[in-house]
C-alpha cells in the first residue's frame, strides 16, 4: 500500500485491524492515523513501519484518545518516541519484536490507565534514572496500579522486590493449579504464559479445550514430549517452546502463526519441503541449537513477512537458496555452526545482519 490518504475519511473510525498488511511505502500512514476523531484501537502488527514513519506522525493528534495500540513485529528503532507520553487512555501498549533501545523512559509512568505492557524483544539496555536491567526493579513499577500482567522474562534482575509493588493490587501472582487430566476450564484464554513452570512432561490435556489461544508460551518448562497433533488446530500467532528437551521431527503447527521460537531442543530430521506454505505468515522463526538436517528448504522465500531467521547450531546442509533476497523485510538471518557449503550468495549482503 503506497498511499494512505484515503482512511483520513473515515471520520466515525473506532477500530481499525491492518495486521500484515505492508506499509513501508505509506511513510504517511501515522501521520494519517492520528488526525482520526474517532480511533480507539490501532492493530498494525508485522507492517513494516519504522522509525520513518514516526517521522512523520502529526503532533497535535487525537492519538490520546486511543485504548488499544499494537505496533508489534515492526522496525523500529532507537528511543521510544514521546508520540507515546500523551495518550494516557492507552490500556494495551505492544511493542514487542521491534528495535527500540537505549533506556525505557519515565514518561511511561504517566500512562496510568495500562493493563497490559509488553517491550519483550527488544534492545533496551536500562529504565531512564534507574538501573540497568540486571540492577533492581525499579520503584515506579507501583504506579500502575491497574496492571493485570506483568512480563519481566529474559532479564537479569536481582535484588529485594520493592514494596511499591505492593500497590499492583490487580495482579495475580503465585498461582498454583493442581488438576485431573480429565479437567475441563470453565473458561476459554487467548494468552497463556507458563515459561519456567512444572508442567509435564506431555502437554495437558485441557489445552485442547482452548479454541481461543492466540499465544503460547511453554518455554523453560519440564515438558518433553512432541506437540500434539491437535496443536495445529489452534488459532495461534505466537508459540514459544524454546529451551525444553522436546525431540522428534518438525511438529504439525497452524498456520496463523507468525511468531515461532523452538530453539535448544532436540528436533530432528529434515525441516518440512513446503514449511513456506505451512506458516506463510511467519514474521519471526527461531530454529537454532537442535537437529535439524538436510538442505535448507527453498520454501522458506514464501515468507514474504519474515524479519529475523535462526537456523543456526544444527546440522543444515547444501547451499543458501539464492531467493531468501527476496525476503525484502528480513534484517537478520543466522545460519552459524551447520554442515552448509558452497558460495554466500552477494545477494544477502542488503540483508542488516548476516552471520553464518
């Protein structure tokens, strides 16, 4: 979509949903979007937006109105920009799977109605004022007080908890669940987030009374065994099943999935011939330290949505297919420490960062 003009007429918009659609060559998109009156909730997850099309967002906007922002599996870059201070009436902020760095600002402190804020996968190095991320929490945590999740994964922290969190009264924490295998929830999730937790070694049975499960993460955890087939049948953008000890060969997933991670397990075989058609909307796919051989299916350069590819530490063979040039969004692809040979195509020297 080259020009985004057009949605400036729709004065009575609340909702508007362009996930995966591509907007890299509509630089005018934001600035578009934050002159509408009407906008609550925004879902522009793996669009190709980048910092060039902050540039551009338009100062005085109705933005502060907005509820629901999803600006997930992008490109951007650098500091959060201050678009973001004033729209206190944001409860959803996603932000994962972009490059943001630098420090996590203050000015997110003012955002007091959140429920919900995730910067996971990102590059941010400290929280402005405070201490680096294997330093403590930080005490202005406490002023979310309608937090309902709280995602402090991959991080170093360490130190006493502060008692400022006390004040996240929305929170629920230390949940244990003992059940028959035979239970059914009462209740339908469409986040289920149990990394680390003991749960095993086959997946549960009742997560396949879940017909509405968009993510999934059972990485970390004490679960061996394959995924089910009935695992394909579920609605998921996000599965992580990183960092588990499950074998056999590339499971049966769905194809709604555009976030996958299944690295430091013990998968084995070759990866599907039609992988490209399976998961076509794949945006981030993590294969690196298990089993994996053979060539490197062709397939792959279906995934015109692809940002970051991780085949490294198996046993991969053969060549790089020549047409992964074609992922234009694709910034980073590893392929380090396989059984691959022949030539590096110069074609992926446009590629951000390559190492193989």
């Amino acid at each position: 979509m080259d020009d985004f003009t057009w949605v400036s007429h729709l004065k009575s918009l609340q909702r508007l949903d362009l996930n995966g659609v591509s907007l890299i060559r509509a630089q005018n998109a934001i600035k578009v979007l934050s002159k509408l009156p009407s906008i609550l909730s925004l879902s522009l997850r793996a669009c190709g937006l980048g910092n060039i099309h902050l540039s551009h967002a338009y100062v005085n906007s109705t933005l502060s109105n907005v509820q629901y922002l999803d600006l997930s599996y992008n490109s951007f870059e650098g500091e959060l920009p201050y678009l973001f201070e004033n729209m206190t009436s944001l409860r959803v902020l996603d932000l994962k799977f972009n490059s943001f760095s630098s420090s996590i600002p203050m000015f997110l402190g003012n955002l007091t109605s959140l429920v919900d804020l995730t910067l996971a996968d990102n590059k941010f190095v400290s929280i402005e004022g405070y201490n680096e991320f294997n330093g403590h929490l930080p005490d202005w945590l406490g002023l979310f007080t309608g937090l309902k999740e709280l995602d402090l994964k991959y991080n170093s922290f360490n130190g006493s908890v502060p008692v400022q969190l006390g004040r996240l009264s929305a929170l629920t924490v230390s949940l244990t669940l003992q059940v028959k295998p035979e239970w059914v929830p009462p209740f339908q999730l469409k986040k289920i987030g149990m990394k680390s937790c003991n749960i095993g070694p086959q997946f549960p049975q009742w997560l396949r009374t879940q017909k509405e499960v968009e993510s999934l993460d059972f990485s970390s955890g004490s679960i061996s065994g394959a995924p089910p087939k009935w695992v394909g049948d579920m609605p998921l953008s996000d599965l992580d099943l990183s960092h588990k000890s499950i074998s056999g060969s590339f499971p049966n997933l769905p194809s709604s999935v555009i976030g996958l991670g299944l690295s430091h397990n013990l998968f084995s075989g070759p990866l599907p011939r039609d992988i490209g058609d399976m998961m076509p909307a794949l945006v981030i796919l993590n294969l690196s330290d298990n089993l994996f051989n053979d060539s490197i299916p062709i397939s792959l350069c279906k995934m015109t949505s692809m940002l970051r590819m991780d085949l490294s530490r198996n046993r991969l063979s053969g060549n790089l297919p020549h047409c992964l040039n074609d992922l234009q969004k694709m910034w980073v692809l590893k392929s380090a420490s396989n059984r691959l040979s022949g030539v590096i195509p110069e074609s992926l020297g446009e590629i951000s960062s390559y190492s193989g």
